[in-house]
C-alpha cells in the first residue's frame, strides 16, 4: 500500500507541476507595493540603540521635517560572523521600527526566497543553507529573507550592466595583484634600508610598530600599548580635547582594572611561552600551525569523505601560499577539530593569534578604525623632524595606497589621494599599466554609487515606503552619506559587530567563480542554485520521508502563492520539485510502485487535485481542468496497456502543455559584492554566468 501511495503521488505531484505553469514568468509577475500596514513605522527615537552583540551606530543624520530614514548597513563582504549578524539586524530593524523593505548592493529585481522559505524542516534548512553561507554563496541579506520572522520585501538596486563591467574589472585586477605586490615589496625592502639610517629612533620605533599593525592583523593591542605610552606629544591632547572620540574610548578601557588584567596575562603568557620552550615545543605559530594541519591529516583521513578532503587540502594550500591568514587558517582548524570530536590544546601563541586577529577585526570598517588612522598620520607629522625623513615616508604612504589599491582595499580618502595624482604613484612601479584594471574597478565603483542613489530612490517611491534598509560594502558609505545629506535625507550607519574575519577567504573564489553549484549551471544562476540547494534539502532524506517533504513543500508554496494572489506562477516554483521527483526514482527506484487498478489510481489523483480546487485556484482553474481531463484520459490508455513508467508520465506531462525546466519565459529586466543572482529570477543569464562557465573549462 505505501508502495501504490508513493506512484500515484508522485503522479499527482507531476500532474500540478504540469497544470500549474503559466506563461507568467517571475520578471512578469507584478510586485504590490507595500502595503499600509507594513508603513506603520514605529517612532524614531533621536538616538537609535543598538543590542552590543549585534553592531554599533557609527554615524546619524536626522534631517528636518518628514523625510525619508534609511538604515545603511555596512556590508563585510563574505565574513560569516557579519553577516549573522547583518541577518539579526534585519530583524531588529524589522521588528524594532517596523522596516520592511531592504535594497540591496550586488543585484537587480525583486529577490525571490519563496522556493526556500516554503521548506517546512527548520533543521534542515538552517544546515544546509549555513554551508551555503559558510561558502560566500549567499549573504546575510538571503538568509534574512529565508529565515526572519517578518519576510520583509528585498530588492537589488544594481544598474546591471555597470556592475557586469566592475565584475570585469575586479577580474582583470585580481590578475595582476601578485605581480604589483611582488614589485612594491622589492620596491620597500629597498626604502628600508634607507628609513635605518635617515629616520630617528623614534621615528623607527613608530614606524616599526605601524607597519606591524597594517601588515599583521595580529598587532593592534601592542599598537594602542605604545600610543598610550606616547601621550606626551601634541597628539595626546587631542585625544584627551575629544578630537578622537571613540579611541578615546578604547585608550580609557585599558586604564585601571583591565590594564592591570592585561599586563598579568602577558606576564602569564610569557611565562608559559617560557616553559613552552624549556620542553622543546615550537614558538612561531605558522610553523605550529602547520604541524598541526599534517596530523590532522594523517589521524582523520580515512573518516573525511572526498568533500571534505578536498576542502582541508584546499584550505591548507590556501595557508601555505599566502592566500589565507594564519588566524583565518586556525579558526578553520578548530571548527574541523570540532567536527571530528577532537579536543585542541592552543600554545600561548595560537591563543595570542586568536585573541588580536579578533580585536582588529571587530574595529576594520568603523570611525575607531578611521580615527586611529588619522592619529597615526598625526603622529608621525609631530616625529618627522628632517627633509629627508618626509621624502621616505611620503614614499611609504604611496607604497601603502599602491597596496591597498591593487588589493583592491582602497578607502574612500586612499581614492582621493591617488586620483590627485595618479601619475607620482604609477612611477614607482616598473610596469605601470599593472595597475590599469584596479583603476578601472574604482572609476566604476563611484559610477556605480550614483547609481544605488538613483535606484534607492525610485525603489521607495515605487513601493511607497519612507524607510529603507540599505546594505552595501563600507566603500559606498561615504558616499551614500553625502547623498542622503544633499537630498534631506535622515539615515543612520551601522556597522555589524565582527569578532572573526573567518570566511572572507572565500571572497575571491566565489568571484573567480568556484561555486558549489556551477554544474547545473546552464542558464541563470537562479536556476543552478535552486536545482543544487533544493536536492541538498533532500538528500539526506530516506524514500518515506523524501516523499512526505515533496509533499508538504508543494502545499506550502501554493497556499503561500494563494495568500499572496500570484497562485498563477506556481509552475515557476514546483517545476524544482520535479526535478527532485527524477532524482528519487534515479535513487529509489519505480518498480513495484503499480499494484492499484487504474480505476483506484485516476480516482486517488482526482481527489487530490481536487483538494486544490477552491477559491483561490480560481484564476487558473479552467485551464487546469482541461489540462488534467487530457492528461486522465491519456494516462488510463496507458494503464490500459500495462505501460506506466516514469519516461511515459514525463512525456505525458510534456504533451499535456507544461513547460519544462529550463525553459520557461524569463522577464527582462571597497570590493565589489558578489552577485545575487541566485535569489533573482528576474535576471536573465548574462556576462557573469558566461564569465564562470569560462572559467570553469579553464578558458579565461
């Protein structure tokens, strides 16, 4: 009996596949503005207080009158611990002020999680789509839009073909990264020879520590340390005058208590580094690191499946060659200890690693980061005492911009200073035109901001709405914050609370595209993403619960679509549980699946069509009915003769006027974020799919 159960729903489930579909594509499908409910925004307090775990405010505007407010996220592109907590400050915002429309950077058209949201197992979906996050594959934006509680209305605000060319440009920069750093390496070591015998002892000692800082992200508590012993200067008067408020802040929680704890824990540490020692153990933390990585490998090879071997070859070769930090590379480490129940003892150093990769990464992106920036520039001008001494560290600075340039890291203050000159900086390299498509990429980023500014607006117009989330990448922020002041707008920036750069590792992978699911991509990336993400959904399923789940996904996408009056482009929705329904007979099998008679089974698939015979089926019902009476008729023939098979019902639902997978109508429509092509039926395949399929033949 479970055996007949099981064919005829998986007829009835490919019969309202089939009868279904419309010619109304997700492009087509017209999004209603929000409604007078969702406008009900709770009052603005003049101060907006954010929950500490979640982020800080780090800027606000409250411009006169009733004017528009838009909440601007900064975005940290690929880093799993921002965009948890973007996804949470969604939520509050949502759920605090009632905001409910979110325009985001990297796309273009209404984002669609309806396939995603509609799964009924919460376990599951959060499994699966975390490794999803995990990967860079989808943002904290996405995953907001699956799991919140109040779905909100997400939209990107791209001009898409200017995106397409700053995807270009980030392309061609990323090829000659290596290159430009090899040269201006080379180039430094040199001015380092220099700066030992032109620059004081203090001018050395500060520049030592500073350099420590940018280039290791492991430094920054010894930095503030020295500051902190440096307060003598001009500059410590500015600090204590409030010119730099939050470091201010952060200098005055060192004193006391927490200086006191700070300095017996380096005493502690030095002590056990001490002892450390005496037994022959390993100091450096790269080499620990990599001792540490060879036995796990050697202990856990035979539990690790094939996937995930490649992903901890791939992430030790990553550490190896300089791609991926040694922080980054320890906390990845930890997690797969984890995932294998084995306990880490950390050495003083991997625990000090720890401990200051995180207090950095916490501040990257915020004023604190800015105005640490502006004090150091401060500092070393009160040091500078000799001609000779400002020629060396002019040439340091262009060295860092050139950096930060080719790594495309720039800060919106970095821009304006090469663009002053951009020729004092192309010199100091052999061959200048390395640095042709990271100039590009910025020319285009700017262009790109006019854009968002342009689409923001038309957006909330389009949709009624006076309050906006706004999530981008902390490049855009200073000028979106100009734009909202010149327009009378009130906003707010935020920044995501960050204790862990994991995952931004990630970041140029998924832009050179090493995606998880580029096999099935043949047309959108919508389309491969659905295909891939709803079969992981299922995958772990057995035969009973793989069709219970189909099941209970088709009721719930089409009683959602009826709540929402768009019941007609259900097709676009269920034609990917079809294709789940081809994989469970390539993995379960048919046979023996035919016992009913023909008569049980066209009455069982009457009944349950009929159940979606109500009002809300209304629209669409006609030529549903017409369609399903062709499809009874043809399917008793093939009971008639003993033919049911799987291929005969496909080719029955073909001839009955489905459209097929693939095939139906698509309507037209600092780093750069990675597209949200995934969530974005509306997006025709373009250059960026194109792009990817390229390079996956190893053709670009």
């Amino acid at each position: 009996m479970t055996k007949d159960r099981s064919l005829l729903k998986a007829i009835t489930l490919c019969t309202l596949i089939a009868f279904g579909t419309s010619s109304v594509s997700f492009g087509q499908t017209s999004s209603p503005a929000l409604t007078s409910s969702l406008l009900e925004i709770k009052k603005i307090p003049k101060k907006i207080e954010l929950p500490e775990e979640l982020g800080t405010v780090q800027e606000e505007y409250r411009a006169p009158g009733d004017k528009p407010w838009i909440v601007f996220i900064q975005d940290a592109h690929a880093v799993i611990d921002a965009q948890n907590n973007i996804r949470a400050l969604i939520e509050y915002f949502q759920h605090q002020y009632g905001i409910q429309l979110v325009a985001l950077e990297g796309g273009k058209g209404k984002v669609d999680t309806t396939l995603f949201r509609t799964f009924r197992d919460e376990r599951v979906k959060k499994k699966v789509m975390e490794e999803y996050l995990g990967r860079a594959e989808v943002n904290g934006a996405v995953m907001a839009s699956i799991f919140n509680p109040d779905e909100g209305v997400y939209y990107g605000i791209e001009n898409w073909p200017l995106y397409e060319r700053n995807y270009l440009a980030y392309l061609r920069a990323m090829r000659q990264k290596e290159k430009i750093l090899s040269e201006l390496k080379t180039l430094r070591e040199g001015l380092d020879e220099k700066r030992a015998v032109v620059y004081s002892p203090e001018l050395n000692e500060f520049h030592e520590k500073v350099q420590a800082f940018r280039e290791d992200q492991g430094k920054l508590m010894p930095l503030l340390e020295y500051i902190k012993r440096k307060k003598t200067g001009p500059w410590g008067r500015d600090i204590e005058a409030g010119r730099y408020p939050h470091l201010k802040t952060l200098l005055d929680s060192m004193d006391s208590k927490f200086a006191a704890d700070g300095q017996l824990d380096q005493r502690r540490m030095a002590a056990m580094s001490k002892q450390h020692r005496a037994v022959g153990a390993v100091e450096d933390p790269v080499v620990e690191l990599k001792d540490m990585a060879e036995s796990f490998s050697r202990r856990f090879a035979k539990r690790m499946d094939k996937a995930q071997a490649m992903e901890f070859n791939g992430k030790f070769q990553e550490f190896v060659t300089g791609r991926m930090d040694a922080a980054s590379f320890l906390k990845y480490l930890l997690r797969f200890a984890e995932q294998q129940k084995e306990k880490v003892e950390l050495s003083p150093a991997m625990r000090e690693l720890l401990g200051y990769s995180d207090t950095l990464a916490s501040i990257k992106g915020t004023r604190l980061f800015a105005e640490l920036e502006d004090l150091l520039n401060d500092m070393e001008e009160g040091l500078i005492t000799k001609k000779e001494e400002r020629l060396i560290a002019e040439e340091y600075k262009k060295i860092l911009i050139l950096r930060n340039l080719a790594s495309l890291e720039l800060t919106r203050n970095d821009l304006g200073q090469f663009k002053k000159s951009p020729e004092d900086y192309s010199r100091l390299l052999p061959n200048p035109a390395l640095l042709t498509g990271a100039a590009e990429f910025y020319q285009l980023a700017v262009e790109r901001d006019q854009a968002l500014h342009r689409n923001l607006e038309s957006l909330m117009r389009e949709q009624k709405s006076k309050t906006a989330i706004v999530l981008a990448g902390g490049f855009h922020s200073e000028g979106f914050t100009a734009s909202m002041k010149e327009k009378g707008y009130s906003f707010c920036v935020v920044t995501p609370r960050i204790q862990s750069l994991t995952g931004h590792e990630r970041y140029q992978e998924v832009m050179g595209g090493n995606l998880s699911y580029k096999d099935y991509l043949m047309t959108t990336a919508y389309d491969a993403f659905a295909k891939h993400a709803t079969l992981r959904l299922v995958s772990e399923l057995n035969a009973p619960d793989f069709r219970k789940a189909l099941k209970q996904w088709r009721d719930e996408i089409i009683r959602k679509l009826a709540n929402e009056g768009r019941v007609a482009s259900a097709g676009e929705y269920t034609r990917y549980l079809d294709f789940l329904i081809q994989q469970y007979v390539e993995k379960f099998g048919a046979k023996g699946l035919t016992d009913k008679s023909k008569e049980e089974i066209l009455k069982d698939i009457a009944g349950e069509l009929a159940k979606f015979r109500d009002n809300s089926l209304t629209g669409v019902w006609t030529n549903f009915e017409a369609q399903a009476e062709k499809f009874t008729d043809r399917m008793r023939g093939l009971m008639e003769k003993k033919e049911v098979t799987p291929e005969k019902i496909a080719a029955l639902i073909r001839e009955s006027g489905a459209v097929q997978p693939g095939q139906a109508a698509i309507g037209s429509q600092s780093k750069l974020a990675a597209s949200l092509g995934v969530v974005t039926p509306g997006l025709p395949p373009g250059l960026i799919e194109k792009v990817i399929l390229l390079i996956s033949a190893d053709r670009v």
